[in-house]
C-alpha cells in the first residue's frame, strides 16, 4: 500500500474502501496517515476500562460508545459519500444520534472523541485531529496521556472553537459534559496499567 501513496496526492473514501484490509489507515483532510503499528497493552487496557465506564452508564439510553477500528466520516457539506477526505478511527467516539450511524460506521461528527495517545500518534492526536475535530464540530475531545496518567479535556464553545482545556489526572473524578450524570474515577481507569 505505501508504494501507491503518490507524494502530493489527496485521497477519498472512496480510495479508502479499496484499500488492503489488513493495514489501518486514515485520512485527514486528504491526507493518508498510516495507524498500522499495534498499540500497546496499556492503551488497550485503558480503551477498555473506559469503554466498560460508558457501557455501563450508557444502558438504556439512546447513545452508544464505539472502539476503534470503527470508521467516522467527517465531510464537508458539499461533499457526496464516496468524496469524503477525512475519515478517522478514535479509539472511542461517543454517538447519540442515531442517524449518523449506518453499517460503514458513522457519517458526521461523534460528540465525544477520545484518543489515546502512543509515540507514533502523539503529533497526529495533539495537532492534527485537534483541528479537525474543532471544525467538524466534536463537542468533546479528550486526549490521554498513559505514561502521565492524565487526561486533558477540550469542550466546543458557542464560538465553535475549543476552549481552555481542562486536566485530570489519576485521583480525579472526571464528570462528562455532553453526558450529564457520568462520573468516572481516573483511580479506577489508570489503575490499570503495568509497567
């Protein structure tokens, strides 16, 4: 697959959908970025307890929380389907609108993000997505730093910009905005990770 990706070429969902099953790829504003590399244990670990915390408060709501691999296509208003040129994978994306979900993933923007950072991803995840996100309209962004055991929260403000984020750490409890009534104990989601 590296050997097709022309320097200076933008690509679509619909170069995507033909791509090789087995890599994982996203696209950024046209911009392929290669996410083939397995993440750690410790990521996992995290995306799971976390996933575990929405899961459980989610029962019987109308919402839904979706681990990656689970493709989000972020268009433009003037796009059609297949012309899409951002199509990301968060490791969780927070859904309450039913409508934006259809068998491919979802089509639109989630209301919470959160990405796990690792090396590889880090510049992607505090740079690139940041903006994206922000303009798509992403009510929630979260970004968790394992080997500091924080997380940092960025709310879309009336202006449509992210504000001051907030930091939270290990003996917090950090309450959900776009989910009123959620509260989750960092002790319990850093808790497990292993050296």
């Amino acid at each position: 697959m590296k050997d097709s990706l022309a320097y200076g070429s933008l690509f679509t969902y619909q170069d995507y959908l033909g791509w090789p099953s087995d890599e994982r790829w996203e696209i950024i504003d046209g911009i392929a970025y290669n996410m083939t590399t397995a993440p750690s244990a410790n990521h996992q670990r995290i995306i799971r307890e976390l996933a575990t915390a929405f899961n459980v408060f989610l029962k019987g709501k109308h919402c839904e929380i979706f681990p990656a691999p689970f493709d989000v296509r972020l268009s433009d208003q003037e796009e059609d389907e297949q012309n899409v040129k951002t199509v990301v994978q968060p490791d969780l994306s927070l859904i309450c609108n039913k409508q934006l979900i259809d068998q491919h993933g979802c089509k639109g923007s989630p209301d919470l993000v959160i990405e796990v950072t690792s090396p590889s991803t880090m510049q992607v995840d505090l740079k690139i997505k940041f903006h994206r996100y922000e303009a798509a309209g992403v009510k929630e962004y979260w970004i968790v730093h394992p080997e500091g055991k924080t997380i940092v929260v960025y709310s879309l403000g009336s202006d449509g910009k992210y504000g001051r984020p907030n930091v939270y750490t290990a003996d917090d409890q950090l309450s959900v905005n776009v989910l009123p009534g959620l509260s989750i104990d960092l002790a319990d989601i850093f808790a497990v990770i292993t050296d």
